[in-house]
C-alpha cells in the first residue's frame, strides 16, 4: 500500500523497501478547462544536486533535450505535450545504486513551456502529482497530490529523492516559482 504525503512531509524509500534498486517517478497533471487560445504543454524535469544543492555540469538538468543524466542512471521517459489521459503523463526510471556518489539530491519538477508567451500558470493545473513506483511491477510505493495551492507560479519542484546515511530518502516539497523554468535553471546553477 502506497504512503500519501503531505507538503513537507519526508519518508524513508530503501530503508522500507530492502533490495529496491530501480524506481519509476511518475508525474502527472490536468489543465482547467478554460479557452486561453493556447494549449497546455506541462512538462517534467530532473535536476541531479551535489551537497551545494547546485548541478556539477549543464548534462546534470534532465529535460526533453537531454533525457538522461552524464551516466545514463536516470532517463525521461519522453515528452507528453498534451497531458492527457488518465496516469502519469511523464515518468522518469532511476537506477538508485548507478546514481553517481557526487549526486546528493534529485529535485523533480513540473515546468509550463513558453508560459510567458500563452499567459499560462499553476493556477490553470489541477490534479499535479509525483508518485515512486518500483520498477517492473509498477507497484506505487508513495504518493504526493501538490493540492491546489498554486496560482500565478510556472514552475513548482514537486519532490526530491534525496541520500541520507546511505540510504535514499523522498521528500514532498512543492515549491512554487513564478518565473519558470529560467528561475529553476538559475537557482540550480544551469547555464542558459
């Protein structure tokens, strides 16, 4: 049975979980219905974090450009532009034991592309979530609905996976930000 979480809530991924190696982290979304002329188009990325909480290169930012980090032990599934149906509209498999000792922390996010140009924000998104699944069953381990907390923001870090004393560790975090993808890349030290 999957562990639900609350914003800021934190919970232990392999010391419950003995033997886990691979995880599925699926994110999912719906837009309101509404007629702004433009469609949605959400999408999910990954920044791998040293103790800094900054990437050592630009290849440690996992987006629809680059859907794998330096070593290939996290990989984007692709790029869903539409959002719609039912499940994850786009997931992200981590080989926990190939992540690379100088990655502390991976933050997950959900961006809105070009949400400047189309006038679009969190407060047009219902029903954002980020959920670990294990890889090959497709078991969900555990679960965050970021609510509907959210209104002028275009890009929200959903979660992080996180070590702690050898261990991996998830955290709800469900921080908004205003200026979109550009200010994740700034704060998380991508050049662009």
């Amino acid at each position: 049975m999957a562990v639900n979480l609350s914003k800021g809530q934190k919970v232990d991924l392999t010391k419950t979980n003995p033997g886990l190696v691979k995880v599925k982290v699926g994110l999912g979304w719906d837009t309101n219905k509404y007629d702004g002329g433009s469609s949605f188009d959400l999408d999910a990325t990954a920044f791998c974090l040293n103790g800094s909480g900054k990437v050592n290169s630009d290849s440690d930012f996992i987006y629809y450009n680059n859907k794998s980090n330096t070593n290939g032990a996290i990989q984007l599934s692709g790029d869903n532009q539409t959002g719609e149906g039912a499940g994850d509209d786009e997931s992200l498999t981590i080989d926990l034991n190939q992540v690379p000792a100088n990655i502390e922390k991976v933050a997950f996010c959900i961006t809105i592309h070009d949400a400047a140009s189309r006038n679009q924000n969190f407060g047009q998104v219902a029903n954002a979530f980020v959920r670990i699944l294990k890889d090959g069953t497709n078991e969900e381990l555990i679960r965050y609905d970021l609510g509907e907390d959210f209104s002028i923001e275009t890009a929200v870090v959903v979660a992080e996976l996180y070590r702690h004393n050898g261990e991996w560790k998830f955290s709800a975090v469900g921080s908004g930000y205003r200026d979109g993808l550009a200010g994740l890349c700034r704060d998380f030290g991508v050049q662009v």
